[in-house]
C-alpha cells in the first residue's frame, strides 16, 4: 500500500517531535529525495525543535530551523505505509495492516550537539536501511 501517488510513506514519531523523529524525517527527505511521502510527529510535542539537533544536521548540510514539532494524529497513522516510534511506547495509535518498527535511539532532548552527533549519525545508517528496503532505487 502507498501513497495515491504510488510513493510509499513513512511517518516518524517520538515524543516532542523535536529531536529523533525530526532528524529521521530530514534524512529521508535527503537521501531519498521525492521517492518517499515523509511525515513526523509527536505525542506530546514540544515548543520547538531540539537546537542540537538542528546544530548537528546543519554539519551535514540538512537545514532543519524552520521545522516545528507536530502533534501525532490517528490520521497520520493512517495515511502511512511504515511508522517508526523512537521512544514514545504506546502513545502511538496501532492500525492492522500497518508496518511498525521500533527504533532504539538516545533521547537527545538536553544534551549538547557532541552528544547528539553519534545518534543523527546512528539514524542516518537506519533510514539509508530503510531506503535500501522501501525505495530500492533511491538507494545511493
């Protein structure tokens, strides 16, 4: 099942949808490019996205500063292929015929960009994974 426009889409969620899931989203887009629909979200998002997060993408080029944490809703579920949870246990709603995974990755929430560095790398080799399985021919 995909995206009306045949594209396969991918919702990543944690809780403040402001660190994990939004550097997961921003790799998708970027190694995948229009290949795959990408959506985030939180549930209980926070006020603005993680500045640490934001610092360690910039170092590889992704601008993530205009992004802004996103409530997780049913309908998000519903309209993705694949929801990936880092960390937000059983708030997310579970739909049959869908795909979970369930990623375990450090909450970078508090801590400086050094220490955020390891897990926006860590979520980079689990998305070009994911591109390798749902986007074959997106794969670099």
């Amino acid at each position: 099942m995909a995206e009306p426009s045949g594209k396969p889409s991918v919702l990543f969620v944690c809780v403040h949808n402001a660190g994990r899931s939004q550097m997961a989203a921003a790799w998708l887009t970027y190694l995948a490019g229009d290949r795959v629909e990408v959506r985030s979200a939180g549930s209980n998002p926070g006020d603005a996205v993680n500045p640490a997060a934001v610092e360690a993408m910039a170092e590889v080029g992704i601008d993530i500063s205009a992004e802004t944490p996103k409530v997780l809703t049913v309908d998000a579920v519903k309209e993705s292929d694949v929801c990936i949870t880092m960390g937000c246990g059983d708030t997310c709603p579970v739909f049959p015929g869908k795909r979970y995974l369930d990623w375990k990755l450090e909450d970078p929430a508090g801590r400086g960009v050094a220490a955020v560095r390891p897990i926006r790398d860590q979520i980079k080799n689990l998305v070009e994974g994911l591109i390798a399985e749902i986007a074959p021919e997106a794969a670099a």
